[in-house]
C-alpha cells in the first residue's frame, strides 16, 4: 500500500476511533480538570488577607485585578490563581472580613496547615484547586455566599469544614483520603451538596449541631471508612438521588435530629452495618429509597424514634431484619414497601417491640398466597416479629410498583473513573473495514 493510501487509513482511522469515544474525558472525575502541570504554577508563600482594603491592595500588587480591569465585583472578580503554596504549620490562603468577589482557581496547595482559611467572608468561589497533605482542613469556611467547585480535596485531615454561617454551594468536588472526614457542617444553614464523589475518607459526610435547610443531592460517597452519612441535632436536611454504598459503617446514620427532613430516591447498599440507622429522631420520611445487601438491619430505628414514615422503599437481602422498630419506637408508618429476602436467619422481614407503630399495604416475597379474591391484598395478615405482637393487616399480593426513576440494579459499580473507553476488540473491525473499502477502491482505479 502506497504512503498516499497509508496516510488516508491512519486519518479514517483516528476518526472512527473519536466518533465511538468522544465522551471520554467527560466523566472521568474532576482531577483532570483540576490539576495544572508543574510548570503552570508559580511558588508563591502563604496569602493572608484581613480586610476589603487590605484585598484591594494586594489584587493590585499581585496582579489578581489583572492590570486593573478587575475590581472585585460580581462581573470581574479578583482571581488568585496557579500558585503553588506550601508551608508548614500555615494556613495557606486566609481571608478575613471581605465582602468583595474573589475566586480562587487552579492553585495548589499543600502542607500547611490549612489549605483555604475562609472567615467571615462573603462571595468567594473556590473551585479547580488541588489541595492536599494539610494538617487540619483542606477548606475551612466560615462565610457566606461561597461557592466551592471541581476542586481536588484529598489527604487532609478534614476535607472540607463549615461552620457558623451559611449560603454555600459545594459542587463536583472530588473528596478523598481525608482521615477523619470529607465532608464536615456544623451550625451552619442554607447549604447544597450536589454532584461530589466522597469516597476512602473516615466519615464520608458529618452534619452536627443545628445544621438546617441542607440539600444532599447526586453524590457518590463510598468506601469510607465510618458511615456515608452521619447526621445529628439537626433539621430540615434533605438527602436525595444519592448512591450510598460500602462504607464500613452505615450507609446513613441518623441521631438527635428533629423535623422534616427526607431521605429520598437513594440507592443504598453493600454497607457493613445497616442501610439506614436512627436513633433518638422524630418526624421525617424515608422514601423510594432501594436498600439491599446489609449485614444487619435494612432500615434500624433503635432507640426513641416517632412519627417516622417509612414508605414505598425496596429492602432486600438484610441477614437481620428488613426493618426494626426496637426500645420505645412509636407511631412510625410502614406501608408501601418492598420486603425481598431479608431476615434469614428469622422467619418475618420486621420486628417491631414499639407501640402504636402501623404496617400496611407492604409486600413481603415470603407471604404471597393465598388471594382467592383476587384483590391484590393475601387473606390472611402477615406477622412483625417482636412484644408488639405486630402485623401487617392487608400485605401486597405482588410488589408495589413505585413511580421511581431510580434503578434497583446496584450490581454494577460507577465511580469517577467510569467512562467509555475502546478495547482493541472494538478497534480492529473498523480497522479491517477501512482497509478492506481501501484496497477495492485502488483495485477499482487500477482496472482503468
């Protein structure tokens, strides 16, 4: 084959390949969106920043107003960027009592102290950071108005620490290897949670002491080492189309919490204790929820817990109970659930020694028939466990179908790393094909 011919089979080549794999950098994590090559940064010591005008100053000696056409509002933030800091026992970017924007992008910053120190600060965007190896935070953030987004977080103590204010988006951040947790809130409201993947840290997420009003939406947060999700004292927490899987722990534990708050359309699976774990909590729901593959309890509501409602979720494969309301548990609602293979060392799915708690309308897959009425519901009432001497009054003949867009397939893993890619078994065809289209074109010209 002429280089004329080669030439063309390499280029056809090249393009098959892209048009079957073009999607793949999208998914692949936020580090490679994240980290500049060394070259890209400029060492630079540790930035402390105490005031408006002390940050005017600065902007301006340092370049971030960039030759003075930015001048910190909404539209032309100062922008502190492609530094590289590292300093012991410092906290490495500290601002304090600023109300103009800032945004803090594509820096590294590692073996301080505290990597980014935000106090009373509002209208900070932090976001295509790696921040790494620092004693205590990553991120420390007690401001308003911020914005932390597709940063590296990793090796910290703590990945990303907030309290005491409010008004903060937390977005696409990879969140990993933090000893003691990745996520951390306390007394802090107005905050959302969407789209990070939180994973290898001790606790995944951590909300205490009045925590309110927080969104916790599309995260990935697994293979921590403690619980997924560890809330208590707080309210209004909504926890929604989240994959909770293999933490050691719980997926998601919920203590001393009070108040409409919802665990919502989550998956949750393959933890090392029980899906969900309550105790001393009252009045939320938990929801469309898909719960499967724990070693103890799908949902445990052990301790004072009332006016739970627990409905239309699939509980499947808990080797203790699907479901327990244990030591003082009352007026909780169960109806509309999923029971599959739990309990199989027990002969019920629930255990209930509570009062006042209602079952009803639930399916269990081991109490099916009989339905000689053919009203959906089996004729005789299906047994909780437990001194409650408990039963659900009408049980599903067959499952209920909740209108959920989840999927309840949880066999298949999907981290960061997940995306297409080609294998030489996909390659060699096209390969093939353009040769072969080649060789009859030049035998065709040939002939003439």
């Amino acid at each position: 084959m002429s280089r004329k011919y080669l030439l063309i089979l390499c280029i056809c080549t090249v393009i098959v390949i892209n048009l079957h794999s073009g999607n793949l950098l999208i998914n692949s994590g936020s580090k490679n969106q994240s980290i500049n090559s060394p070259a890209d940064f400029k060492v630079h010591d540790p930035i402390h920043i105490t005031n408006n005008e002390d940050l005017r100053s600065k902007a301006r000696a340092e370049n971030w107003d960039l030759n003075g056409t930015r001048d910190g509002s909404s539209n032309t933030p100062f922008i502190i960027s492609n530094l590289s800091i590292s300093q012991a026992d410092e906290r490495l970017i500290r601002i304090e009592g600023t109300s103009l924007h800032v945004t803090i992008e594509k820096n590294e910053l590692s073996g301080g102290e505290l990597g980014i120190s935000l106090l009373n600060t509002y209208n900070i965007k932090v976001s295509m950071n790696h921040i790494f190896n620092n004693a205590w935070s990553g991120i420390l953030l007690q401001g308003s108005n911020t914005t932390i987004s597709n940063n590296v977080i990793e090796d910290n103590d703590v990945g990303i620490e907030m309290f005491g204010h409010g008004a903060a988006l937390i977005f696409e951040n990879e969140i990993t290897r933090n000893s003691w947790k990745g996520i951390g809130i306390e007394d802090f409201e107005h905050v959302k949670i969407i789209r990070n993947n939180v994973y290898e840290n001790g606790e995944g997420l951590e909300f205490l002491m009045f925590t309110r009003d927080t969104e916790v939406y599309e995260n990935d947060i697994h293979d921590n080492t403690r619980c997924g999700i560890f809330l208590g004292d707080n309210f209004l927490v909504n926890i929604t189309k989240n994959r909770i899987h293999h933490n050691e722990m719980n997926g998601i534990q919920y203590e001393f919490a009070f108040g409409n708050s919802t665990i919502t359309d989550n998956l949750i699976y393959y933890n090392g204790i029980s899906g969900i774990e309550i105790l001393w909590a009252s009045n939320f729901r938990i929801e469309n929820n898909s719960i499967s593959q724990h070693s103890n309890y799908g949902i445990g509501a052990l301790e004072d817990c009332h006016n739970i409602t627990i409905i239309r979720n699939n509980i499947e494969y808990s080797q203790n109970y699907g479901l327990s309301l244990t030591n003082s548990t009352s007026n909780n609602h169960v109806s509309y659930n999923n029971f599959f293979v739990n309990s199989i060392t027990n002969t019920a799915q629930a255990f209930d020694s509570g009062f006042g708690n209602t079952f009803i309308h639930n399916f269990w897959d081991d109490w099916t028939i009989p339905d000689d009425d053919s009203d959906n519901y089996v004729d005789f009432p299906y047994n909780i466990h437990g001194e409650a001497e408990n039963s659900d009054p009408y049980p599903l003949s067959t499952p209920y179908n909740a209108s959920s867009t989840q999927s309840n397939d949880t066999s298949t893993e999907m981290t960061s790393d997940s995306f297409p890619y080609l294998t030489s078994s996909q390659i060699l065809p096209y390969v093939f094909l353009i040769a072969l289209v080649l060789y009859r074109y030049r035998k065709k010209r040939n002939q003439y």
